[in-house]
C-alpha cells in the first residue's frame, strides 16, 4: 500500500476501538501528500493536557509511525490524578500507535 488513506486509516481506528473498553477520541483528517493524495493524519486530542498528538507513517510505504506532541507555550502543572490520567492516555496513543504499525506491517 503506498499511502494510507481517510478511509482506511477510520476503519484501522474502528477495529481498534472496538478491541478496546471505554471511549477513545481519536480522529483521522485529511493530509495531502507530496503528490496530492490523501494520506491521513490520525489525531489524538488529549483531555489531560492543553495540547493534542499526532501520528503519521514515517514516510510513505513504511509500516513504521511517529507520535508528535504538539508545541505548547506555557507550563502544565497537574495534581497526582491528573498525571495519572494523562499517562493513561499516552498509553493508549502509544498502543494505537503500535496498532497502526502493525496494520501497515501487514499491508
């Protein structure tokens, strides 16, 4: 597969929902790629944290994807539960993240 698209990249996120307890916020939008085709960018927005992640292939055809946090401008202090509820939402980035890899290995 040389790229993933919206389509595919909703029904990779649906599976893994579905695999999964409780709700999970994840979006895929639309990014062009070099050549104009829709790629998909699967966005993570985080409800412990003043900002959202974002993963992508690392390139086009590699079965391997990044995670980027975006840039903040100011601190975030949190309480001990509110840590924990952040690092629990990392985790399932970071496990929607490996999903997506192995997806893409499988290709």
């Amino acid at each position: 597969m040389d790229f993933r698209s919206k389509e595919v990249l909703e029904q990779w996120l649906e599976d893994f929902r579905s695999s999964r307890e409780g709700g999970i916020l994840v979006n895929v939008i639309i990014q062009d790629g070099t050549d104009g085709a829709d790629t998909g960018l699967v966005v993570v927005p985080l409800r412990n944290a003043p900002t959202d992640v974002y993963m992508q292939p690392v390139g086009i055809g590699e079965s391997r994807w990044t995670v980027t946090l975006n840039a903040r401008t100011e601190d975030v202090e949190l309480d001990a539960a509110q840590l924990h509820a952040l690092a629990s939402e990392l985790e399932v980035a970071a496990s929607l993240c490996s999903y997506l890899q192995e997806r893409s290995a499988e290709g």
